[in-house]
C-alpha cells in the first residue's frame, strides 16, 4: 500500500479536504497561537540528509518520517515525481522547501497540528477564503483503532467531493455543509476504508480496522521491529482483532487455525489447561518441543490474552536467529498494548455465556441397552457351548441376572452440567507528549461442563512510558496474575473421565436417603469393578492449585546520536504455586492411613537483563542498521512437601495429622550468558539483506561444550520496485525471500551433564545414596539447520498470497543410548539423532467484495512431513505404541496389525509374518530392516506380528475466516481444519470390546460399524461374545481411527453504534458460538487432541475432553 495514495500525500481531490477543517470560528479564535505554535516547532526541528537523484514525493516522506510533520497537496498542482539533488545540514524544514521549490511558483502553510498545506498561492487564498465562508451545519466525532484509542490522522471525506478534513490529535473531526443524503468516508494507512451514510447524525464515531494486506505495517520482530515490507524472513503476524471471537484464558486456543505453520492440539481439555503448540513440527526427541516465548522484547514473562495488542510468529532462522540457543523450535514474540498520546480512554469489555458438554461423535448405553448387550453376548456364548451343564434362561440369569434393571443411572447427565464463563476487562489508557500509560485488569472464570472442572484468574497490568527528555525514555511494565482451579486427584478408572464413559447404569450414585453410597460398602452391591462412586468421593477430599504470578520490566532508551541508541531492558519474574490435596478418613485413599494431608509448595525465581545498541544510517540510497547486544538471565526453582497421616476428621492442616508419611524438595537453578549481533542493510526500499550472530553459554550443558554459536542470513527483493514492473497498476507487491541459519534447542533438565546421585533412601536410620546418573561432559546443543525460500505478492489491493518452503535438519539429538552393565548404568543421553522437517506455509487473502459491504476471506495452510534421519548405531528405539526408526516420521504407530472379521467364522484377525521356516517375526526398519518370507493372517493375538503402521501427523492443516460488514454490522466465521492425522481410541478397548469387560458401560455402535451375526457376514466387528471374542479387545490397529475434521470454530455476530450513546462510545454489541460443529469420521470426542500422544487413555492426562460449545453475549463501551 502507497502512503502518498491513502493518507500522507493527498491526491487532487485534496486540496479542501484540508482546507475544510480550519472553521471559521477556529480561525476567528486561535489562528494567532496555531502560528506561534507551527513557528516553535518548525524552527526547532532540524534536518540533515544527502538525497541524490531523489524524487519530490521521497523528500517529502524522509522529512516525514524524521518529524512530526504531515505534507498536503494537490498533484496536479506539484511535480512530486521531479527528480532533484538535495542535501542539507542542520536545516529547517521552510529553508528546506525554500530550495526544494526555488523556481517554482508553490507556495506553503504550516499548521499548529504540523500539517504543511503545498500547493500553488492562489490556490491556497482561494480555498482558505472559501472555507471562511462556508455554512456551519457540522458533522463531528472521534475516529479510533481497533483497541479503542484515538485515532489523529484518518482522512474524512464527503465520498465523490473535495470536502473533507483529517482527525487531531485526540481522533477528533469535523466537517461543515455536509447533506443528509452524502456519505462519509474514513481512510487511514494500514487500515480499511470504512463508509457511513449520514442521514440525520450530527456526531459520527468510527473504529478503524487494519488492513489485512498492508505492507507498510510495523511489526515486533523480538529485539527489533520492522515493516512488512522490509522482512526477509518466515514470519506471521496476529492481531488482536484476531483473537477476539474464541473464548479462552489461554493463548492457544485463541490462535489455533489461525497462522500456517504452528500446529496447536488440545492436551486435556480442562478449563485453565494450555494446549501444545508446534511450529513447523517437532524436531526432538530428548528435549522439548515448545516455542519460545518473548513478551515486549524480554524473553518469557507473564500475560494476559486481553493485554495483548500483536502476536509476531517467527519460524525460521533469519527471523529468531537473535535468540541463538533457544530458537530452534520457533518463537512466539507478544507485544502488550501501550498508551498513546491524546485524551484518557476508560475502555470497558464483558462478556458471559454458556457452555455444553461435546461428546463429539461418542454416545452410551443405557441400562436396558447394556442389559441386551451383555445378554446377546452370552447367548451367542452359549451357543458356542458343546454340553452346556445348565439351560440358556440359567445361564443368563446367573451372568446377567434381571436384577441389573432394579436401577437404571444416566451417569452422564449425572457427572456434567451446563458449564458458564465470565470474562470482564477494564482498561485505561492515554498520555501526553510526555508520558504514556495503560492500566487494566482482568477476570476469567470458567465452570466447566464436567462437575468439580473449573478455573479462576485474574490479572492485572501496568504499562508506562516516559519521556525524560530528547535523550532518554523510560518504559515500566508490571504484570500480576493470580488463578486457582481444582484438580481431579485420581487417574485410570477411579477418575471423573473415566467413571463418566465407564460407570455401569446398574449401579446407583445414592441411596434411598439422598446419602451418597460408599462402593466399599460391604453391604452395598456395586457392579462396577472401579468401586468408585464420584458423588461419594468428592464430599471425602478436596485438591486444588493455586499459582501467582509477577513480572516487572524497567526499559531505558539512550538517544546517543541520531543514527545510535542504546537500550537497556531488565526484568524480575517470580511464579509460585500451592498444591493442597486432603483425603479424610473415610475415603477409599486413605482408609488405611486414617485420613492425608499434602501440601506441596513451589516457587520460581528468575532475573534477566538485556543490553544493546541499535544502529541505523540512511547514505543516499542505502540503508543501515545494527543491533549489538548482551544478555544474561538467571532463575531458581524451589519446592517443599509434607504429608501427614492420621487426619482427625474435619481438618485439612499437615498440623493436624497424627503422624508423618513423607517429605520431600528438590532445588534446581539455571543460567544463560549470550552475547549477539545483526546487521541490516537495504538498497532503494528493494534489495534487503539480513545476517544475525549469537554466542550462548549455558549453565544445561557439559563443561567441554558450554558455549553454542549459531548464525542466520536471509535476504529478499521486492521485484515490483524494479522499472519493468513499476508501471503495473495492479501489481501491489512482488517479493522473493530466502534465508538459512542455524537455532538452538536448550530445552533438557538441569543437570543432565553431571553425575549426580539419588537421596530417596536411608541405611541403618541414616540417609543413603546411590549413583543415579553418569555424567556426560560432551553434551550440548541440539541444532536446527533452517531453509527457507518465500514469495510475497499482492494484486489489485485486494488479493495477497504468501508461500514459504521450509527445510530444517535437526542434529545431535538427545537420545538415550545403552550403556555396559559394567558401568553401573543402564543408558545415558548423548547427542546422536537427526530428525529432518520439510514442508510449505501457505496463506491466502482476498478482499472479495469492497464498500458499503465488504467481505474478506484469509485462509492459511501447511503441509509438513518429518523424517528420522539418524539414530544410535541405527537401532530402532521403542516408546510406547510408537516406534523411532530411521527413515520414518518422527511419530509412527507400531502394533499388531488388525486384519478385520473373518467372515465364516466372526472371529479377529490379525497380520502375521513370517520367515522363511514358519515362524513368526515382527517388523524393525533402521539399517537391517526386516523383510519377510510370507505374510498371512492368524485369529490368534498372540501369534501376530508387531508392525509399523502409519503415522499419527496430518498431511495438512490449516483455517479459514470469512468476515463480512455492513455499515455498524459485522459477520465472522472461522473454520480450522486438519486432514490425514490418526488417533489410537485406546478407550474403545474397554468401550467397543466385543463383550469383554462386563464389568464397564459400552459406547454405541456408529453407523458405519457392524457386527459379524453368521457366516458370509461382511463386518467390522467380531461375534458378540460373552467375556470377548479372541482377545479382539487388545491393542491394535482396529482402534487406529482417521481423525481428520472440519471445526466451525467461531462465529460472531457484532453490531458498532456509529454515534455516541449517552455517556458511552464506541459502543459494541456482539454474540459468538464456539465450536457450533465438527465434521469427522473419529469416533471418539475430540479429534483436535494431543497429535504429539494422540491417544485417549484412560487416565486424566491422556483422557481427553473435547472443546466445549459455547455461547457468549457480549458488550464492549467506551468512557
């Protein structure tokens, strides 16, 4: 997008656009101060700069951007496409445009609000003259941002005409003479143009939205920040308006769907829980594989999701080279919102809504129907008998006796509820020339859809900038975050989510009394076999976590010179958390111990300072900048924990107990030194080159290899800039991008290069300890080596596209490696495996129609395919269900392999193979893979073969927005999408177990199953037995399930009141539905879950609860 064509430099229809705003009584009463105002400014403000062979227009805009000042004129009536040759030193800007203009018949005004009116003299007198004159029937308002803070300079014009004007300082404007029947437009660079009728408004309030394809947008790139235009790197930028719609306390969730490339996948699903988040893949076997987080230019910190003004995703190595050690897995940069300068704005934003639980495509028997499940399944038992010893009514009553119908429980309907969430935000925010603030505080809390599920937060912040002098600013910023939630302190079939799919109907959750029914009870029957009744257990413990937060930042910025600064940036950072968990003593827990108590108290705390030079020189037509700097961060992690026995009922204190269980600490603390530098360079706004050096040490790794280097370079050319394409109309951008470096993966345990020894044991009374790990003074970095090749392009202003091929190698895994039993030690984690990550980002944006209604659809891909290249001496390693091998993706099923329903006899099958004499082998790829002598079938489980089966990770996903408007109207739906990624239903195993486990409820068939009832019969399931049929039950690839899905997973419906009401503008309304429909064939509740563990156990960390649906109302106002 051109500056000079949207609001800097006006075109010929201008001229009273400008002029239109000086109103009579304006110039009646202030015209003498607006002169002495203009005067002081414009003689104290001075230039210095040598433009050769530069045109008018570009003189115009370096003036610009080194002042306050704003240039008006009309084309026609200036040559701002002459070339000149121009240099000045320590100049003001009338000396300027005196030699700029020599010869030349143009005259200029300098306004109080530093607009300077160009144009011919005659012009200018005739069109001040008219303005004099003109009727005062006015049109006014204040024009703000998407954040609701006064917007100066958004050009006003009466659509088709000259007439217009441009807010102040404070968003304010105002037009005279303007008819009912004329139409306003609001313009502003970066943003979208908005039109509004005028009717019979005299005061008209508009919010401005940015434009989606701007390119002269500034962003936060971590250590720096640059125009879209000038990066030569992978990077994706979410704005705030992005995140609004999805309902959430966490920042995950808000960005699913939403940037190509950062894959995030639902972890439990329990409100307060984060979700995963990958970029670009996982590159690691050993150490994590979460992103970076760097909060206003620091890494880590605290925040809230309503604090945040733009989200900067950097993915490859140009863009997050600068943090070396830590970038390997990409770095998520967040920019809190800050004060800008103009009138105190006290914003105001609610919102409250519903929640209903989602068993996605999952429903359950009730009693009658398990009644005839299990009862059709010992018939078919029965059947299967030689001599049966008793009669087939016999047989069934003694397994499945009609005393299961005596009661028949809807667990389900028992266990979840109609969840509400409360979300609020106050926020105020201002400034003047000198001091800029944001104050707001937040409140979240959630009541989930499953009973005892919820969570509580609340966060403040603080956002200061002062500007001591022209010398230096000074930034503070303090966030507070408090929450609390309660946990569910039972796993597998005892736990909330599995008593919620498993509970049998048969049994009852209270008795005749109201009172809840002990399962333990040994006068109670209870037929399930977790004897767990959850509405008796919840009033026998409470569990819950408790966590605070701080983060403070002091910022100074030194303007050494006018092409050096220097910045320092410090912070301290304290977390803390409170586990309390109490069993008394009628709990099942605790019944031997006679009640427990725990409590488990942790805190982290942590410093960091970061210190640089930032460098930037304009010589002719090149451009320079730098960054030198130095980091260093430090933080200490700290926790106790006591548990106490014998707990006199009632009490909760460790105080109280009667004797001691155990205790427990630990103390960890880490540091990082680095030292970094990049350099910058930029010829004629067209060729840019990028290169980035970092030195990290840590104190992680082994003493032989502390120190890491790690390098970037990138470079890019916008293509459209040249003279073969500068005269294409509808080509707005056309950008090449390529970039290559080398990032850092520090994410291991502390320690982990060091012997250490383990205290948890005593001899003779006496603490004892015993060698627990060998040390490993060679360990280091893992390195990502990162490719990446981009195109940019723009058309029309309104269609963008942005690919980007990625290639990136990470090396010198962490991978644990057998070791001789002669060293005492059974494996140590060396640097060995190599994992390689390729694939494309895809984003496509389109303004499909433009004015009084708009509509614009953004859509965004990525496809990624990873591959072990390298492992220990090229031996397979076993993890699970999953297995590494070399040549495969990262994540790869390997199991028996299910073979389906012989159809002649009802019975599994599963894949055998075999060698050469017969026996049974199982499958191992690496550098001997396996290779069999004949593949057949067995009905016998444990006479089949183990197998690679195929990978868990998608062959693409992505997301899709449509956003519609219509004068105070607007429509967005959001879809994200995942195609080709597998769950293993480990849950199915118990639930679709072909009659085994009598004693669990069963989900219902889908429509697209069937079950094998006689010979010839084409199924996907065995006979119905009695106890299961041939261990069909057991893990395979039967309950691998293709997960891909559709989610439509926000609409919002807002209306914008265009004009104050009362004491309140910038008023909006607005509905959302989350998650209002999911389309896949997975047979379970979430197909959007944990991709790196994609399967949904029976424990509460593997049991997964899908997105709730949701339905907020919300309103939002300015003070």
């Amino acid at each position: 997008m051109k500056k000079n064509d949207e609001s800097t430099l006006l075109n010929s229809r201008s001229v009273k656009k400008l002029l239109l705003t000086m109103k009579l009584t304006f110039l009646l009463l202030l015209i003498g101060l607006m002169q002495v105002s203009a005067s002081v400014y414009s003689q104290s403000t001075r230039f210095s700069f040598d433009l050769s062979d530069t045109k008018v227009v570009d003189v115009l805009k370096e003036i610009e951007s080194k002042s306050e000042f704003r240039f008006f004129y009309q084309n026609e009536q200036i040559d701002v496409e002459r070339k000149v040759n121009i240099s000045v030193s320590d100049k003001t800007v009338e000396e300027i445009l005196n030699e700029l203009f020599n010869g030349y018949s143009i005259e200029y005004k300098i306004f109080s609000d530093k607009l300077i009116l160009l144009g011919a003299e005659k012009a200018i007198n005739n069109a001040v003259k008219d303005d004099l004159t003109s009727p005062q029937n006015t049109v006014s308002g204040t024009v703000t941002d998407e954040a609701g803070i006064p917007l100066p300079g958004v050009t006003v014009v009466v659509k088709g005409t000259t007439q217009g004007t441009v807010t102040n300082v404070d968003g304010y404007y105002s037009l005279p003479n303007v008819p009912a029947e004329a139409t306003l437009q609001f313009s502003f660079v970066g943003m979208i143009t908005q039109e509004v009728v005028v009717g019979n408004q005299s005061s008209i309030n508009i919010q401005m939205e940015t434009d989606a394809i701007g390119i002269e947008e500034v962003v936060a790139v971590g250590y720096s920040s640059k125009k879209v235009s000038e990066l030569s790197s992978a990077v994706s930028v979410v704005k705030e308006k992005d995140l609004r719609g999805v309902t959430s306390s966490n920042l995950g969730t808000m960005l699913q769907g939403k940037v190509p490339g950062v894959r995030i996948s639902n972890t439990t699903g329990r409100p307060g829980q984060d979700p995963q988040i990958v970029i670009r893949g996982v590159g690691s076997m050993g150490a994590g594989y979460s992103p970076l987080f760097v909060v206003d230019g620091i890494i880590g910190g605290t925040y809230n999701p309503e604090d945040i003004e733009t989200i900067t995703v950097l993915k490859d190595a140009a863009a997050s080279g600068l943090y070396g050690s830590r970038a390997a897995n990409g770095v998520v940069v967040i920019t809190t919102k800050s004060g800008k300068k103009g009138k105190t704005v006290v914003r105001f934003n609610s919102s409250y809504g519903m929640s209903y639980h989602n068993d996605g495509n999952m429903s359950f028997m009730n009693a009658q129907e398990l009644f005839d499940y299990h009862r059709t399944a010992a018939t078919n038992s029965y059947s299967l008998l030689d001599n049966p010893s008793q009669s087939l009514e016999d047989f069934l009553e003694e397994r499945i006796p009609s005393s299961y119908l005596d009661y028949q429980t809807n667990w389900q309907a028992l266990l979840k509820r109609t969840g509400q969430i409360n979300k609020h935000q106050v926020s105020v925010s201002g400034g003047d020339e000198k001091t800029t603030f944001y104050l707001s505080a937040n409140y979240y809390k959630e009541l989930g859809t499953m009973i005892n599920m919820e969570y509580e937060r609340m966060d403040m912040r603080a956002n200061f900038k002062h500007k001591i002098s022209e010398i230096f600013d000074l930034s503070f910023r303090v966030a507070l975050g408090k929450s609390e939630n309660p946990n569910e302190p039972q796993g597998g079939q005892e736990g909330l989510y599995m008593q919620y799919h498993m509970a049998m109907p048969f049994d009852r959750p209270y008795d005749d009394n109201g009172d809840p029914i002990d399962p333990y009870d040994p006068n109670v029957n209870w037929y399930g076999n977790s004897k767990s009744n959850y509405f008796y257990n919840r009033e026998h413990y409470t569990d819950n976590t408790k966590r605070l937060n701080m983060s403070s930042d002091v910022q100074l910025d030194v303007k050494i010179a006018d092409w050096v600064t220097f910045s320092t940036s410090n912070r301290v950072g304290v977390n803390g958390t409170d586990h309390t968990q109490v069993f008394d003593k009628y709990h099942f827990l605790a019944k031997s111990e006679g009640g427990i108590a725990f409590d488990n108290i942790g805190y982290t705390g942590s410093v960091l300072t970061s210190n640089k030079f930032n460098f930037k020189k304009q010589v002719n037509e090149h451009q320079f900048k730098g960054i030198l700097g130095q980091e260093y961060s430090y933080s200490k992690y700290k926790y106790v924990s006591g548990e106490g026995m014998d707990l006199p009922y009632g009490l909760s204190a460790i105080s109280a107990t009667g004797s001691p269980k155990s205790v427990g600490g630990s103390q960890t603390e880490v540091g990082f030194k680095s030292y970094f530098a990049q350099f910058d360079y930029s010829f004629r706004s067209k060729y840019y080159l990028v290169a980035s050096y970092r030195n990290d040490a840590s104190s992680r790794f082994g003493k032989d290899n502390r120190w890491g280097s790690f390098y970037a370079i990138g470079t890019s050319w916008v293509v459209n800039q040249e003279n073969f394409l500068k005269d294409k109309d509808w080509l707005d951008q056309l950008k090449l991008k390529l970039s290559y470096g080398s990032t850092g993966n520090a994410n291991i345990s502390d320690y982990l290069s060091l012997s250490s020894y383990s205290f948890n044991n005593s001899y003779a009374g006496n603490a004892a300890a015993i060698p627990a790990r060998m040390a490993n003074p060679d360990l280091t970095w893992e390195v990502a080596y990162t490719t990446n090749i981009g195109i940019e392009m723009s058309v029309l202003k309104r269609f963008q596209l942005a690919l980007d091929f990625y290639n990136r190698d990470n090396k010198d895994l962490l991978q644990d490696v057998p070791l001789s039993a002669a060293t005492g030690f059974s494996s140590q984690q060396r640097n060995i495996g190599e994992v390689r990550n390729r694939g494309l980002d895809f984003t496509l944006t389109s303004k499909n129609i433009q004015g009084e209604f708009e509509w614009i659809t953004s859509l965004n891909m990525n496809f990624n395919r990873s591959k072990i290249l390298k492992l220990n001496d090229g031996e397979d390693i076993l993890d699970g269900n999953m297995r590494f091998s070399e040549g495969r993706a990262l994540r790869y099923w390997y199991m028996k392999e299910w073979a389906g329903v012989d159809s002649e006899t009802g019975q599994p099958l599963w894949v055998r193979w075999e060698d050469a004499d017969g026996n049974k082998i199982d499958q191992s790829g690496g550098t001997n893979p396996t290779v069999p002598a004949n593949i057949t079938t067995t009905s016998n489980q444990n006479e089949a073969s183990l197998l690679f089966i195929e990978s868990p990770y998608p062959d693409f996903t992505g997301g899709i927005r449509n956003d519609f408007s219509y004068k105070g109207f607007s429509l967005s739906i959001f879809a994200d999408f995942s195609h080709g990624n597998t769950i293993y239903s480990a849950i199915r195993g118990y639930l679709d177990s072909d009659g085994a486990y009598t004693w669990h409820n069963k989900m219902k068939m889908q429509s697209s199953w069937t079950r094998w009832e006689k010979p010839g019969d084409k199924a996907t399931h065995p006979q119905l037995l009695y106890n299961g049929n041939n261990n069909s039950y057991t893990t395979s690839s039967r309950y691998i399930e293709d997960a891909s899905y559709l989610r439509i997973q926000n609409i919002t419906l807002g209306y914008d009141f265009n004009k104050k009401l009362a004491f309140f503008s910038n008023v909006r309304v607005q509905m959302s539905l989350d998650n209002l429909l999911t389309f896949t064939k997975f047979s379970g509740a979430d197909p959007s879950m944990n991709m790196e563990n994609p399967s949904n156990g029976q424990n509460s960390n593997t049991g997964g609860y899908a997105p709730t649906k949701k339905v907020m109302f919300g309103i939002s106002f300015d003070l």
